[in-house]
C-alpha cells in the first residue's frame, strides 16, 4: 500500500513539474497566426499587457466544425503556475470560437476563424507571464495549443549582438550580450530576474534561464563566451504564390489539378558555399495574394512541391523542411523522401496563397536537431534576437514578464 501511494505521488508531481509543450493541429487546419493592434505579420506573440491580439487559423473541411478555447496561465520555464483562473482572467474562457467565415471562390473549401481577446467572455488578461491558448473541438478533443507571453514594459533589456568570443566558432556563432538597468522596484535581481534569449521567433532553440554575470552599479550585465551563443544559420529560402496562375518568385511552374500546384526550384546545400546577403523574414510567412479584397477568406491554398538536390542519407538522418508556417515543428508531411531517379530529397503540402521562408534541416538517428548542415552557418546572417525579463520577487507566487526588447543582428560587431 506504501508503494502505490509513493508511485502515485512521484506521479503527480512529475505532471505538476513538467514543462508544457505546444501541440501541433492535424492535417486539416493550417495558416495558424497571432495577429494585434501593432504587427500584421503572424509574429511570434510577445504582447503587451491590456493589448488587443488574434489567433486565427483555417479548418480546410466543409463542415463548419465548432472550436472552444481554453487559457491556462505558465512560470518563466513553462511549468503550470499556482494561480487560479480567477488571479488571471477577468471573466472566463471555454467559449465556443464564433467569429468565422467561409471561404470565397476558391478551389479549396474551408473556414477561416478568428479569436479576439480580450472579447466579451474573457474581458481581460489581469497578469503578465506565459500563457497558453488551447483550441478544442465540440468533443473536447484537444486540436492544438498555442504560447504567448505577455509583458509589462518596466525594463527594457539593452542587446547588442557579437561574433562568437570562442575563437572554435568564431565563424559560425553569433553571442548576444545584455545589459538590464533594474530601479528601486527590483529586489534582489540576481536572485528574482530570470531570462530568456529568442532567436528568430523559435521557442524551441531558445536560450533559457540565464544569470547575469555581474552587476555594475543598478545595472545587471551578461558578456558570457558560450552561454548565450546561437549559431547564425544562413538567410533562408522564399518562395511567393500570391499569384496562383503564374510563377512568381523562386517557383518554377505550375500545374491545376485539384487545386493550383507550385512547383519550387530544386535547392543545394549550401553548407560549404561563400555566405551571400538577401533579404528575408527570418522564418516567417505572410498571406497575401492579388486581385483578393480579403485575403482571410478569398486567398487559395496551393500545393507546394520542395526538392533538394543532396545525396542519400544513410544514418538513420532525416530532413525536413522547416519555418514558422507551421511553428517550426517537425511533422510527418514536412520530412522529405529520397527520390532515387531524380537524386533530389522531396515533399510537398498544401499552404495559402503567401510570401514564405523556409529552409532545410537534418534530424540526426538520436533526434537531435542540426539546423546548420544543409544550410550552413555563418558570423554575417542577419538574425532577429528577442530577450525576454521575467522577475518573481521574494515570496512571489508567479513569475512576472517585465520587460521585452528585440535586435537584428544586422550591426553585429566584433
């Protein structure tokens, strides 16, 4: 009896001390973006407290499918804070999603739908810190999960970016350094401020938890060698549909079958070529097409056909292509297949009509991400940094967003 409840209690506490992770939607909802008053672009949702933002997304069926959603409230490292809801909601949540429209003479049916908050229901947001958003169907099936951090704009972290101090990496990595100045309402900041280093709008390969190194004067400084070291990847891949009947930019041709298909250039790894500047998104995607007055409901989806020019890996390695048009995750549909014929890797998925970036990565036999083998990484590509300032003060019971700032990398230094 002893050991059953001992097993059960190890149990519960593991659920209560795990780190939440976002889950992905099925195959039929797609073009998932975080909208507010001040960004139109599917940004990464870092909002400030009291703001007005949108979670939109598309259900590619016919039937008009219900959609609820839940907000649960998260610690700095994405474990469940102790608050309940009413410590962090002005109202309540679990409503049915009503703002949806169909789409409009288009050879894909579906339904585009748009959550405002705040909105009648779920008045307010009353705390800063992490949340999560959770869509579930009329089943309460979970469908997908959403993060978003919400700040209080008391500190704005000063950032500069530097080439790598190691001399290994000095090629490869990008350092960011930062200097927080804290006031009298900081107590004990080595000790109540935590943050967290974002690289490109990608939680999955942030930086977390990071000390500052020392203090000078009310100013907390962090010049670390290694600690807050990304490496900088390569400007990525676009390609633009928002013409389906003609090939734009980085398509090669095009086909109508059920719906358009857009053949893409067939890309080379560029691992081992000189580093050149083009601009781009760092990751992101837009919806736009022409001749559309609203492109929510009248953009068309396209089937989107990926190759890669790159011998068959034999190690148990995978690619995929990857960005933010589907939160930088790594599905079934993304991962590329060998093409023995045409010794090209390839894949390809339905996306809307849209300016996207994208690039390819290797997943190694142990499940380790290397973003850089394809792509390469070079000191010189333009990187977006965002650093985030979370402080619980002493005997707080959760873990404050006070501060947000971002830089590109664009003036990176020696």
């Amino acid at each position: 009896m002893h050991n059953k409840f001992s097993f059960v209690f190890c149990l519960f506490f593991l659920c209560l001390n795990a780190q939440v992770e976002e889950v992905n939607p099925p195959d039929y909802i797609k073009s998932i973006t975080f909208k507010s008053t001040s960004s139109a672009l599917g940004e990464l949702p870092i909002l400030k407290l009291g703001e007005t933002f949108y979670l939109e997304f598309d259900a590619l069926v016919s039937n008009e499918p219900d959609f609820y959603y839940k907000i649960e409230h998260y610690d700095y490292d994405w474990k469940e804070s102790i608050l309940v809801r009413t410590e962090f909601i002005l109202g309540v949540d679990n409503f049915r999603i009503q703002d949806y429209r169909n789409s409009f003479n288009t050879f894909q049916i579906y339904s585009h739908y748009r959550l405002t908050l705040p909105n009648q229901q779920t008045k307010r947001l009353l705390v800063s810190g992490n949340y999560m958003i959770s869509i579930f169907d009329r089943d309460d099936n979970l469908v997908f999960s959403r993060k978003l951090m919400i700040y209080e704009d008391l500190v704005t972290p000063g950032i500069s970016i530097k080439r790598s101090r190691n001399v290994k990496t000095i090629n490869e990595m990008q350092t960011v350094d930062i200097e927080i100045s804290t006031g009298p309402q900081i107590n004990n900041p080595l000790q109540t401020i935590k943050t967290v280093i974002i690289q490109n709008r990608n939680l999955y390969t942030a930086i977390k938890d990071i000390k500052p190194q020392y203090t000078l004067g009310n100013k907390l400084i962090y010049r670390y060698v290694d600690e807050t070291a990304f490496y900088g990847g390569n400007e990525y891949l676009f390609f633009e549909t928002k013409d389906v009947r003609a090939a734009s930019m980085g398509v090669q041709f095009i086909a109508l079958e059920d719906i358009y298909h857009s053949y893409l250039f067939t890309n080379l790894p560029r691992a081992n070529q000189p580093y050149t500047f083009y601009p781009d998104i760092n990751g992101q995607f837009k919806i736009t097409a022409i001749d559309r007055d609203d492109v929510s409901i009248e953009a068309d989806y396209v089937q989107i056909h990926f190759s890669l020019k790159h011998p068959y890996l034999t190690d148990g390695e995978r690619i995929y292509v990857y960005g933010n048009y589907n939160n930088y995750a790594l599905d079934d549909y993304n991962e590329m297949f060998y093409n023995e014929e045409r010794g090209t890797y390839e894949t390809n998925f339905p996306l809307k009509q849209g300016f996207y970036n994208y690039k390819y990565v290797v997943v190694n036999a142990d499940g380790t991400l290397d973003e850089g083998r394809i792509s390469g990484n070079f000191w010189q590509t333009e990187n977006n940094y965002k650093v985030l300032v979370y402080y619980r003060n002493l005997g707080g019971r959760y873990d404050r967003l006070i501060g947000f700032n971002e830089v590109s990398s664009t003036n990176i230094t020696n």
